[in-house]
C-alpha cells in the first residue's frame, strides 16, 4: 500500500510543480476508499426509496419500510467483512512530525491538505490559526499535510503563520497510515476522523472554519 501511495504521490507532486500558479487547487484521479463504497451504495438507495414512493401510490410506508430493512441488513453484512481502521493515537504515536507532536487524547482529527503555493490555501491559513487553540481546548487536533514539493518549504508555510499544529509532508509514507485517509482531489481539503478512526467529513479546506458543526456538535 505505502509503495502504491508514494507513487500517487510523486505524481501528485509533479502536479503540483506545473500548476504552481493555479489558485484554484488541483484534481487528480482519487482511489475510492471503503466508506466512499458505503456512502455511495448509502446515497443509490435513499434514491430507489424516492423513486418506489412515487411510483406506488398508497403504499409508502410499507414501500420504504421494506427497502429500510433490506438496507439495514445489507449494512450489518457490510460491518461485518469491512477492514477495522484502527484508533487514530495508536498510528500516530509511532510518527515523527516535522514540527510538534499531536495531542494523543483528542477525540477528533482534522487532516488538512495545505501548501504555500497555494492562494486558497494561504487565505484561509490565519483563521485556522487563530481558531486552533479553541479547538484544542474541545479535544480538536490538526494534523497538517504539507503539500509543497519539499519538507523545507513545507516548514517554512508554517514557520510563516506561525502555525503549532503538526505537520507531515505528504510525501511522507507516513501519511499512508493515517486512518481513513485519501488523497485529496483538491486542495485545501480536510479530513475529519474520529479517534477511533471513522470517518465524519471530508470537504473543502474552508469547512475547517466550521469545525464545530462536523466534531462537537455532532455529539
């Protein structure tokens, strides 16, 4: 796997090379993960649901009732033979950042793919700054992914906005290991996981600025 994500990588940062004028972030193609399977499978069959009540009439709620089952029993199936991610302080414990350690007790991680090149991302990279203390007070950790082409300006994005998150660059095979990561299709991009390693939202970098509704808010 770490072989295969390395090779996605370089390309990823090859990319970033020829488009370093690009304000927009980049796209590239993204290797479905199994919650992507299950979200999308989720997705397919509130629409069959949708279609089947419209399509019967005076029987919606025996329609829906029967397909709810039916979904439910597929999903408890699905459970069973899905892959166990594992706790996310059990990963990173073993990693070695670039800059400072995570918090090992929070209870939600935000991956957030970043780098210095990119206008976006530079834009949004002093409200994330300045919100980062509160999130730590809610258990809330980031975990930086430097997007630039090498580890050096990588530290100096953050060294800039004097950011105290930590950072990994994402060429780093350690980044493979991070539960229920993928690589971004654009950037900024967050990942928010929770600690045993769920996966809770993925978006653009901007919703990390409404991190309250994706973590805390949620319980």
């Amino acid at each position: 796997m770490c072989d295969k994500f390395i090779a996605v990588m370089k390309n990823f940062i090859f990319t970033i090379g020829v488009l370093a004028s690009a304000t927009a972030g980049l796209n590239f193609a993204q290797t479905p993960s199994f919650n992507d399977f299950v979200n999308e499978a989720d997705q397919v069959m509130k629409d069959t649901i949708a279609a089947g009540e419209s399509l019967v009439s005076g029987t919606k709620g025996k329609t829906s009732n029967a397909v709810a089952n039916t979904k439910n029993k597929a999903e408890k199936e699905i459970a069973q033979i899905a892959p166990k991610q594992p706790a996310v302080s059990q990963v990173i414990k073993d990693i070695d950042f670039l800059n400072a350690q995570p918090d090992l007790g929070a209870d939600y991680y935000i991956y957030l793919s970043s780098a210095s090149w990119c206008r976006p991302c530079r834009m949004i990279m002093p409200d994330i700054v300045k919100a980062y203390p509160e999130m730590k007070k809610h258990k809330v950790e980031i975990i930086l992914l430097g997007c630039d082409r090498t580890e050096n300006a990588a530290k100096a994005y953050v060294k800039k906005y004097n950011a105290e998150f930590p950072l990994l660059w994402i060429m780093s095979p350690d980044v493979a290991k991070l539960p229920a990561f993928t690589p971004p299709p654009t950037i900024p991009r967050i990942i928010i996981v929770s600690k045993d390693g769920d996966r809770l939202h993925e978006g653009p970098g901007a919703h990390i600025l409404n991190w309250k509704d994706y973590t805390i808010k949620k319980k």
